[in-house]
C-alpha cells in the first residue's frame, strides 16, 4: 500500500489532490497536513512514499523544509506543489532536494502525470523546466540563465517577502533577525540579480519568464 502525504494549508485544495490520488492508486493511505509542524509530526510517525509539499504554508521555511524533511525521511520523495512561476522557481527547489515541482495552474492529467512520476521513477520536471534545460546546455549565455540560481536560501527567502511587499521591519520580525541584517540581505540579492530597487527586480524576473516561455 502507498502512503501519501498533502502539505496544504486550503482544505478544498487538500481534499481535490486526496480523491485524485485515491482514483490513481487501487490501494493508498493519504495523510494530510494544513501546516509544517503538523507535517514534521506525521513524517516521525510514517514512512511516506510521497510527500506533496506546498512551499508556502503556515510554518513553513521555504526551502529548508525540504532538508528538514530529508533528516527525519532521507529516501522521502518530495513533490513541490506551488502557486509560483515553474520556469523560474522549479530548478530551484529541485537543486535543494525536491523530487519534482508541479504548479498549482497544471491541469488534472499533468497532476497525475507528475505524481506518478515521482512515485515511480523518484523525479518529475514539467515541459517549461526541461525545455529551459536543453535550451541552455549547448551555452552559457548568462543573459537566458535562471536569475535565481546565484541566491541562497536565505536570500530567496527574504526576496519572496520583498515581492509581497513586505517591509525590511516586518521581515525581520518574521524571520527572527535584525532589520540591519535583511538590509544586508537585500543589498546582496540586488548585488546578485544585478538591479537597483524592488521594481527593477520584479522586471528582471518577468523578462526571465517571458524568455523561458519562448521555448514552447
């Protein structure tokens, strides 16, 4: 028998992904959790043979849930269930560890496609992620590579509050540092994508996706 388990914090969400599920597999345990603490618990109590994460949750660390995970189940295989952009947020979460990345936006078939994949052959990359791949294995053109590629965990982090218009203070408070030190962060992540303000930033990354696009 499977084991299954939904990282989500909407429960129509959860509920959508657990009957898809149980039409895939003839027999199959799904588990649910709405936040990351709740996820961690079942992971000390059950071996899963797929764990769909939402990268956004309450409680959650971005994408040092995923080695939080890999600690308590090293052979856990993980599918990144996100709401972000594939073609520029996948080969990120993938390079830290997940298994694949499926975007909320993907249809039932892609759904099903992805954890099937995972399930069976441990990894799942979606059409935008492998078309990026192949377009930039015969160079390196620095102008079409992933500008995230160059940031830290910490640093993707705090750009993701940044581009929900999260302020330095209030990002402080939620990642437990000093103001100084997310100004610090700030400045590198400008320093990395090579921009000089918050709107600058947001451009780069819609010209990286509109370019990843081009591939289809």
């Amino acid at each position: 028998m499977k084991k299954i388990l939904i990282v989500e914090d909407h429960a129509i969400v959860r509920m959508g992904i657990d009957i898809l599920i149980t039409d895939l597999f003839q027999s199959v345990e799904v588990h649910q959790a709405a936040n990351f603490i709740a996820a961690l618990n079942l992971i000390q109590i059950h071996l899963f043979d797929l764990i769909i994460l939402d990268i956004n949750i309450p409680g959650g660390e971005n994408s040092r849930m995923i080695g939080k995970i890999k600690l308590i189940q090293p052979s856990a295989r993980i599918l990144i269930f996100s709401g972000l952009e594939e073609e520029i947020y996948a080969s990120h979460y993938i390079h830290y560890g997940a298994d694949g990345f499926l975007s909320k936006g993907a249809s039932e078939e892609e759904h099903k496609v992805a954890i099937l994949a995972v399930i069976k052959d441990g990894k799942y990359a979606g059409n935008k992620v492998q078309q990026y791949t192949l377009k930039n294995i015969p160079d390196n053109n620095c102008t079409s590579a992933n500008p995230l590629e160059g940031l830290s965990r910490r640093e993707l982090e705090v750009m993701h509050m940044l581009m929900e218009g999260k302020w330095t203070k209030e990002i402080a408070t939620a990642l437990n540092l000093k103001e100084t030190t997310i100004s610090t962060y700030k400045t590198r992540i400008f320093e990395k994508l090579e921009v000089g303000n918050i709107i600058e930033m947001f451009k780069k990354l819609e010209m990286y996706k509109d370019k990843s696009m081009d591939v289809r």
